[in-house]
C-alpha cells in the first residue's frame, strides 16, 4: 500500500512515488509494501505539525482533555491489541506471544502519561509579597520530531507519541525503516479517536536520507530519537545550529554483576534472559558478565550450557525460545563482532557462528553465544553487538567489580546479584547506570525514570520526567499593584 503517509490528518501517497518492502526476519517472505518519503513529504509534514501547533488550537486544550485523548488511543489499543502485536511479530520476527507483551506495555504506557497529564501543573512560588501572584506553568515544547529503532518499534515510539499529545506538542514520527507496520496501525487510531488534524504525523522512509531533513530543520523545536550513538550524536550536532532540544535514548553495555554470595540459581537463570531475550536486540540486554573468580567456573559452564540448549526459531515455530536477528546486515556484523573477540583472546564456548542449515538459510539466525576470558580492553566488552553475545569478565574484590562495570562509554543499565543488602547498596549506588536491578534482571515500568547515563543519552522517557521532556517552564509574574519601580531619577 502506497498511501501509508500520514499527513495534516489524511492517508497520502508520498509525492515522488517511492515504496519500500518490508521482509520477514525469520524467512525472507515480503511482509509489506510502504511509503518511502522523500524531501517533499518531510515538508509537508513540518508545515503540517509546524501550522497545527501555530494554531494553537491543541496547545489551548487543557491537560485533562489531551489525557482524555490518550485514555482512548490505550482503549483502542486494546481493542486492536492482536492485530497490533501480530504486525509486530511479523516485521521482527518475534515469537508473538513477545509482541503481545510488547503491546500490553505500550498500552501500559499510553494509560500512565494519561494518569500523570491529569495532575496539577502549575506551581505557584511563593515570593513573600502579597500582591504578586508568581507561578510556573507548563507549556508544550512545540514540534517535535520523533524517530523510533526496530528492536521494540512501537514500545519505542510510544514513550514520546503518549507524552508529547498528553503535553500538547504537534509531531512528525519516524519509526525505523524495517518495521513501519505498528505505526501505521497506530496513526489508524490516532485518526480514529479524533486528534485534531496536524497534530500526529508519520513519515515513513530511510533514516540516511530524511533524517538530517526531519532532525535539523529550523521549525522543529525538540527531537526525540531512540537508536545508535552515532546517529545520537549527528542529530545533536545538528540540532545545536538552532539550539534545538534533544532527548537521545541511544546503546547499552550493560554489565551483570555476580558476588559469590548470591543466590546462584536465580542469577544464572536470570543471566540467560538477560543476555538472549530476544537474542540480544535489546538496549538492555545483559551482555556484560562480570563474576566472582571463586564462582566463575561454575556460573559460566551453566550458562553456557543453559545457552545451548536454547531453541531459536521464526514466530511460526511451536519451538522457538527467541527469534532472528533483523537483518542479514545486522547478522554480519554480529559475525564479525564475534570473530574479533576470538581473534582478540576471547575463549568461545558455545555459538559463534551464525546458523545457515535448513530452514534457518531462509532467515538471519545466530545462535546464543558466550566468550570467556574477556577484559575491559577488549573490542567485545567495550562495544554493543547487538546480538545474542555474552563476554564474561572476573573480579576478585567489590570494588574491582564497580570499576569493572563503570569501564565503559555507556551507562545505560546494570545489574548486581548478592544476599549481602549492604553491599548491594554500595554498589547500586556505585554504578554509573540510568537503571541498576538488585536481585533481579529487566524489569521496568512505565511509572519509573528510564534512559541512560554519559553516552547512553540525554534527558528520561517514562517516569514523569518522560512528560517533562515535552513541556518548557514557564514563569509568569503578575503585580496585582502595579507601581512605579523608582530605579532611576524621574527629570
Ligand atoms: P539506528 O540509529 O540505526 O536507527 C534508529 C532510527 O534512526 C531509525 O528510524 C533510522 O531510520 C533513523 N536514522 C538513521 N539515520 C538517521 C539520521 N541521519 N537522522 C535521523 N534518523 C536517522 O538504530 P537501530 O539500529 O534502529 O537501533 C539499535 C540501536 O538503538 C542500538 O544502539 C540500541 O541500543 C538503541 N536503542 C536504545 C534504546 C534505549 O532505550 N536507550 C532502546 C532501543 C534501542
């Protein structure tokens, strides 16, 4: 379908013609056909969101209303829940029973900014003067710009589409390239549950060449982008020609903490999930083993055997225990990723190679992986894969392991696993992470912070701060007793 533009409130062709095929992870089958905007589409979509938001039509809604709207989109959402997460198994290759949390948790995320949009949002301050009423209110930062990753397309794209309506932005989203088909039915409810046209626009098309159009155009006000550092980082150089704000969720490296006093069973189970849930394609994922030397042996030849164990298929296998890589480009540089960890020292125990038997040729399947005997210096512990890859690392003393696990560029999350509550104190505090899990390993919820410290990004989605992101403080000062101020000699 070529009409999968959303634009000033209407389905639109894009105006040079071009499409895009979106193809299944897990067997090559075309899933789609889609919209691939080029420049004229991105203008039309800035004037729309750029008008709408001049109108101030949305913008003089009040909070309660906007949250209102929102309550209805999660309604719909729910209503459409199996449609939505089937077209999110398809584009990723997920086993669907992952896409239907998936879709539980955007709609878990859409109700809580309608929670939080209806709290009070003006302050008065109090100033110590009876006739000066002083007070910050909170208004809309304005259009925005928002570019989602493939790895939870619409989870992604509804930490900023839930926040900037309950604020009352205007905004252009751009999910990523491969997995467009759960924005499009998204922007079916958006129209659906009557959002004032203008409001909500989809873009669809290539990050390399729309995304310096949509991120460094002087008309928007705020990009918001969840992907790679690199990307992260020409979207903020871009953005300070104009001073634009940027909220940027960009990698992880992320380390998992094993004392030798935790309690084993449920560490080295977690550790499992932490590092192959979704064989890795999460900015969260676990990657980064870092073990007690008296317990190493015994965590890691469990691990690895509970690695080879796990069953990888496409979301139509009854087997399957986690999914494909996105692509054959992706699946490559998770093979190289791996073949410089070996060249570099690392010890592979289990995988390594991606899989290329039978039905797996059809798809781009990489089996779970572990490398041991890996240190802070090397490329594997220092860089995201982005794959279904573990690097174990040892410590002897507790402050070895923090060093350890702060030795990276990243700070996006972490774990540490140990009875002693003292030490999991110190070291949760210790850790220069956005999230840390004591005991524990993934969970998050959308009432809480999420985002990452030093190169993992800028700014918080979720939490409340997730809202603030889209607002800007505004402070007025009314003299209800207006005098002359007597600063210079009157002549
Ligand atoms: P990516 O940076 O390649 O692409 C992300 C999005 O940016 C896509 O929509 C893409 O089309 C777009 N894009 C590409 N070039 C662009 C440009 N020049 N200007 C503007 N947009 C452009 O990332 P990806 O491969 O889709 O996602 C994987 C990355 O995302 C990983 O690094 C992962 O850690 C990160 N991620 C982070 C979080 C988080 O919460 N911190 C969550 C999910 C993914």
């Amino acid at each position: 379908m070529s009409n999968t533009l959303y634009v000033n409130g209407k389905w639109v062709s894009p105006v040079e013609g071009q499409t895009c095929d979106v193809i299944s992870p897990a067997d090559g089958h075309l899933v789609a056909t889609v919209a691939e905007a080029t420049a004229p589409d991105v203008e039309l979509a800035i004037k729309a969101a750029r008008t709408a938001f001049d109108s101030g039509e949305f913008t003089s809604w009040s909070f309660e209303k906007r949250s209102d709207l929102v309550s209805k989109i999660a309604d719909l959402m729910e209503r459409d829940l199996k449609i939505l997460a089937k077209l999110e198994s398809d584009d990723t290759g997920k086993r669907l029973i992952e896409a239907e949390y998936d879709i539980a948790d955007v709609i878990a995320c859409f109700r809580h900014f309608a929670e939080i949009g209806k709290k009070e949002h003006d302050r008065v301050v109090n100033v110590g003067i009876e006739h000066i009423d002083s007070r910050v209110v909170q208004e809309p930062v304005g259009v925005c710009t928002l570019i989602g990753p493939w790895n939870y397309p619409l989870l992604q794209v509804s930490w900023k589409v839930a926040p900037a309506l309950v604020a009352g932005c205007t905004f252009i989203v751009k999910p990523a390239e491969l997995t467009p088909s759960t924005a499009i039915h998204l922007f079916k409810l958006i129209d659906e549950a009557g959002v004032p046209a203008g409001v909500a626009n989809l873009i669809l098309g290539k990050g390399s060449s729309i995304g310096d159009l949509l991120t460094a155009d002087p008309r928007i006000d705020l990009v918001s982008f969840t992907g790679s550092l690199g990307i992260g980082q020409r979207i903020m150089s871009l953005a300070s020609k104009t001073i634009k704000k940027v909220a940027l969720e960009l990698g992880g490296k992320n380390p998992n903490i094993i004392f030798a006093d935790a309690d084993l069973d449920a560490a080295i189970d977690n550790a499992v999930t932490a590092g192959f849930l979704h064989s890795g394609q999460v900015c969260s994922a676990g990657t980064r083993l870092v073990v007690e030397k008296s317990i190493h042996q015994k965590v890691v030849s469990e691990i690895a055997l509970r690695a080879k164990e796990i069953k990888v298929g496409g979301p139509d296998s009854t087997e399957a225990e986690t999914g494909p890589l996105i692509s054959a480009n992706h699946l490559n540089k998770v093979q190289e990723y791996v073949d410089k960890a070996v060249a570099e020292g690392a010890k592979l125990l289990v995988g390594g190679k991606k899989l290329t038997e039978g039905d797996f040729a059809k798809g781009n399947f990489f089996p779970p992986t572990v490398l041991d005997g890996c240190n802070t210096k090397m490329s594997c512990v220092q860089d995201e894969s982005f794959g279904p890859v573990i690097t174990v690392e040892t410590f002897e003393t507790e402050a070895e392991a923090i060093a350890i696990a702060n030795d990276t560029i990243y700070g996006l999350s972490g774990a540490v696993w140990t009875k002693d509550d003292a030490k999991a104190k110190r070291v949760s505090r210790a850790l220069r992470h956005g999230t840390v899990w004591v005991n524990d390993y993934g969970p998050y919820k959308p009432q809480a912070e999420w985002g990452g410290f030093k190169a993992s990004g800028i700014g918080r989605e979720l939490g409340e701060h997730g809202l603030s992101e889209f607002l800007e403080s505004k402070h007025i000062w009314t003299n209800n007793m207006p005098a002359k101020s007597g600063w210079f000699a009157e002549r």
